[in-house]
C-alpha cells in the first residue's frame, strides 16, 4: 500500500514544556495510481499510432543479355531526365531526341504526362505509355519521389529507372544554356 507518513511528534525543548503531540497525516496513494494506470493504459490502447506510408517498387534483375531486354516502341516512349536545380530534361521517343526543358511543379509535369498518356491512346495504345526516368547525380532525391507519386497519379503503369547515357549526359549540357519552358 502506497502512503505518505508524517513522523511529527512532540518536541521536547530544553526547558521541559511539553508540546502537544501532533497527529501524523496518512493519505492513501492506492487509488490514485491505479487510477493513473487505469487512464495511461486507455490512452495508449485507444490512441492510433501513424502508419508510415511507402511505395513499392519493384526492381527487375538486370539483363545480362540485351536480348533479355523488353523492347519499348517508339512511339510510346517518353524519357524524363531529373537534373539539378529542380529541371526536368525530356523527349519523346528514342531515336534523335529533342531535349526539352521544364522546371519540377506538380501541374507542369502532370501536364507533359497526361498530354503524351493520351497521345499514345488516340493512337490506339491505351495504357501503353512507357516512360523511363533518369536521374543525373546532381539530382535531388525529393524530385526522384515526387516523379514516381506522378506516375501514381497519372495511373501511368508502366515506367522503368534507367541509367542515364553519356549522350544523354552531353545533352543535358547543352540544354543547361538554353532558358527553361514555363518556369
């Protein structure tokens, strides 16, 4: 039993007077601390803890054989390039590639999606946009999430992470040059 104890008694001083003894106080802590358990206890049963929130990606193995390799068509292909400073290099299709340039924003990059998603589908491919994303190494790491929660938005199946070429690379330098479409 959990209490608190007072051991005043009587004082007797130097000159003999006897001073009245006082009644030592007991309070009873019992009750209290079980009622403490009681609320700590609902509160951690009742309190939803956060779940944290993760994309799954799967990776494939790498193929050791370019044959192994899935052919992407043409057509259907959209290369975005993540460089630094929050720009996006893209071109459509695989061959000769123009590059163009635009700034990260959640609508200037879900337009460019949406735009070539249906493109691809007026032309019969539904579902068959490919889009393979490339990250430079000045690259920030948020701009590789926030493309990939694009592809979720978009209801973009299919999109590969690719490594970026040394064309692609050489590219990039010359866009750097040019001024950014839509800032």
């Amino acid at each position: 039993m959990a209490e608190i104890q007072d051991s005043g008694g009587g004082d007797h001083g130097k000159k003999g007077k006897v001073r009245s003894k006082k009644a030592s106080t007991h309070v009873d802590m019992t009750a209290m601390v079980d009622l403490a358990f009681l609320l700590l206890t609902f509160f951690l049963l009742t309190t939803t803890f956060n779940k944290p929130q993760t994309m799954e990606i799967i990776m494939p193995d790498k193929a050791e054989k370019e044959e192994d390799q899935s052919e992407v068509k043409e057509s259907n292909a959209l290369t975005l390039i993540l460089g630094e400073n929050n720009r996006i290099y893209w071109y459509a299709g695989l061959k000769d590639p123009k590059v163009e340039v635009t700034y990260f924003g959640p609508t200037k990059i879900r337009k460019l999606l949406v735009e070539k998603r249906d493109e691809v589908a007026a032309r019969g491919g539904k579902n068959k946009l490919t889009v393979l994303i490339k990250a430079d190494e000045k690259a920030k790491y948020k701009n590789f999430v926030d493309i990939l929660d694009e592809m979720n938005i978009n209801k973009i199946p299919t999109y590969a992470v690719v490594d970026i070429t040394p064309q692609e690379l050489e590219m990039i330098a010359k866009a750097q040059t040019a001024p950014a479409s839509g800032n």
